[in-house]
C-alpha cells in the first residue's frame, strides 16, 4: 500500500494533462490552388481547442487588391476532430473569394485571436495564432487572352432601351439606357457600356451608373445600367454607335458576343426658328403693346401716392419704439458705448420715466472699463449683461404701458341694460 500511494503521488507530481499543455491549432483547407479569373473559390479556416471556446475567436480579413471576399451562408460552423487520443473543439469559417485580376496572390501576415477555457478550471486565457500562408494561381482561359474587355461568365448579354423619337427639332431630348445582364460572377467585372458619340449635332448628359449585385445558392450574378440623355444641338443627322462585347463563356468554352445595334436620327430646324412676316399672329402683337401702353398709364399715374404712401410708412417706421429698440440693440451688439447712449435716449422717449439703476450701474461699468488707465477695452460679459438687462427694461415698460392702457378704459354706460 505504501508503494502505492508513493507511486500516484509521483504521477501526479511529474505527469499534466496532455490537453492542458497543447496550444490551440489553426489550420487553413484550400481545396484548389487554381481558379479562373472571375470565378469563386473556397478557404476554409479551422480553429481547434484541447478544452473549449467561451467567446467566438477574432477570424482575420482575407482582402488584398484584386480579390473580393465574401462570407457565404452559415459561414462559421462548430466542429470537432480527434487528435492524438483527444477530441478537440473548435469552429470553422468559410470564405468564398472571387479574383478580380490574374496572377499569383498570396494571403500572409495574418492571425487570429482564440479565447479558450484553461483544463480543470473555470478560467480562459487568450492567445493570438499566425494563419499559416494562403497562396493560389488565378488564370485566364486561352481563349479569352486576348479579349479586351476581359469577361468570363457563365452568361452575359446586352440590353438597350430609347426614349424618345429618331426624328428631333432642335432643342428636344432622347434618353438611351444601356444594361449589361452577367451570370456566374460579379457585376463589377462589367466595363463602361454607352459609347460617345461623335460631332456636335447632339450634347450628352450621363448618369452615374447602377450596378446591383444578386446572390443565389452562393452564386452571384448582377447588371449594370448606365443611362444617358441627349440633347438635340444643331440640324442634321446623328448616330448612337452600337455597343459589341466579346466575352468567354464557361459552360461552352468558347468566345461569344453580346451587342446592341445603332440608333440613327435625324434632327431638324423648330418650327418655331422659321417665323417670317407672313405667320407673324399681328393682331396678337397689336393687343400685347395695347396692354403694355394700358399699363404703363396706370403706373404712371399711381406713381406719386405711391411715393407719397411708402414715405410716410417710412417717417411712421423711423418714428416707432420698434425702430428706437433695434437701433439699441444693434449699438449693444456692435459694442459701441456712445452709439449705445444714444440710442438709449431716443429710446427713452417713448415710455414715462424708468427705474434704470441696474442699467444705469452697467453702463457705468462698461464706462470704467473701456476709459481706466488700464487701456483695457470692456469684455464680453459686461457687454452681455447690459443686453439682458436692457430686454428686462424694456419688457417691464411694455407691461406697464399695457396695464395703463387697460386702466384708463371707462366702464359701460349702461351695464345692466340687459336685465
């Protein structure tokens, strides 16, 4: 028994859990290493853990110039796996990547940040892993090397629409939209569609172009609308050139060729540049120029109690309280001492004598301030208490005006007539 109890105390001294001394493990699944240009393909990142994760790990961004990541559906996932004699924990992200550009891309630098329970205990400790290098070839089918511009797609056609009639007078618009339809990759692959048109019959006004992207059962497609609206300018005739574009279609493996045929026009004088002496409607002419003399007589002959009414709304303007006020509060404002006096007198004029002390008292101060030996000029609060001290004032006066008017008022010479 002694030999026994020596022997566990030993094993337990000398021996630690095989998972508690493991470090999590990040691997990275590439099931291809070559990809079409345009064309999606899957990175698989695992994280596994000895214990378990109490928090999701931070995944890194796979983004480099010429890729676009997305993240599909349900595109991180619990998993475990058997390593040694233990079964590990962890998660698994996907990221579907669609190359933009050929070449040799490779993903490196990158790391994740993984939280995981300490074994036997309740505690978890952070650690941050390096993901190891993901590097991939994107190629252009051989066919399609020459193809300017590069698509490859497993659909994509042409679209035109136009408003507007193949015959124009000058000064009438027509409005063409072009739309760009691709299946199997995404729309930004799709190059400027409307084409400019030459000479100077006509004046172009673009729109910014609509790209919309879809996705369905992971496969993206999408269009691109452009839109533009011209404007007739001179006569003569007009084309709006057809749009030819070459791509690589990877269902057939071959190179196909989507367009949109050429609108002709035809743009002709207004009817309205070829007035001459015999279509000229003269009685028209003759009754505007009745009702230009009818009219130049009556203003003339209002003109002076028109005068006459707007100086006297101005000697009644110059003359109000109103008046009086603003011009105080515009000496205040612009801090003016002596405009401020002044205007405080002609003020004044227009209510029975007021307690001012507290006014009287700023303005005091303000005096003191801007005329000490200090050379010093008054500051902002000095200035801002006269402004409210001044609006009280002047609200006290209003208010007893009011109630002065209200008091002179007789009562009714017969109040109870009614009765």
């Amino acid at each position: 028994m002694r030999w026994l109890i020596i022997l566990v105390s030993a094993i337990c001294l000398f021996s630690k859990p095989v998972a508690a001394q493991e470090k999590p493990k990040v691997f990275v699944e590439l099931p291809e290493t070559q990809t079409i240009l345009g064309q999606p393909f899957i990175v698989r990142i695992k994280i596994l853990v000895p214990t378990w994760m109490p928090s999701p790990p931070d995944f890194p961004s796979l983004e480099l110039p010429g890729l676009m990541v997305r993240l599909p559906e349900r595109a991180s996932q619990p998993i475990s796996q058997r390593i040694g004699t233990e079964t590990w924990s962890g998660v698994q992200r996907s990221y579907r990547i669609y190359p933009l550009q050929h070449g040799n891309f490779t993903i490196t630098g990158r790391t994740v940040t993984i939280r995981y329970a300490v074994a036997g205990t309740i505690d978890a400790q952070s650690t941050k892993e390096p993901l190891p290098d993901i590097k991939f070839n994107v190629v252009i089918p051989k066919d399609a090397l020459d193809l300017r511009p590069l698509i490859v797609a497993r659909g994509f056609s042409l679209e035109a629409k136009t408003e507007g009639a193949p015959e124009l007078d000058i000064g009438d618009a027509l409005v063409r939209t072009i739309t760009a339809r691709i299946e199997g990759t995404t729309p930004v692959l799709i190059p400027q569609l409307m084409p400019t048109v030459t000479g100077n019959n006509l004046r172009e006004y673009s729109d910014e172009p609509k790209v919309r992207e879809t996705e369905e059962l992971g496969v993206l497609s999408g269009t691109r609308e452009e839109q533009t609206t011209y404007l007739a300018q001179s006569e003569g005739a007009a084309t709006l050139p057809s749009v030819r574009i070459n791509w690589f279609n990877l269902e057939t493996g071959k190179v196909e060729t989507a367009e949109v045929p050429a609108v002709s026009l035809t743009i002709k004088s207004s009817p309205a540049t070829g007035i001459s002496p015999d279509n000229i409607p003269w009685r028209l002419v003759l009754g505007a120029v009745v009702v230009l003399i009818l009219i130049a007589g009556t203003v003339r002959s209002l003109a002076p109690w028109t005068s006459r009414y707007i100086s006297e709304r101005r000697e009644r303007w110059l003359a109000s309280e109103l008046y009086a006020h603003r011009i105080v509060l515009k000496a205040i404002a612009q801090r003016d001492l002596g405009a401020v006096f002044t205007a405080l007198d002609q003020w004044r004029t227009f209510f029975a004598p007021l307690a001012e002390n507290e006014l009287e008292s700023a303005l005091t101060q303000l005096g003191l301030e801007q005329f000490s030996s200090k050379n010093t000029r008054p500051n902002s609060k000095s200035w801002t208490a006269l402004s409210k001290l001044y609006s009280t004032l002047r609200r006290n006066a209003q208010n007893r005006l009011g109630s002065r008017a209200k008091n002179t008022e007789l009562p009714a010479l017969n109040p109870d007539w009614r009765s």
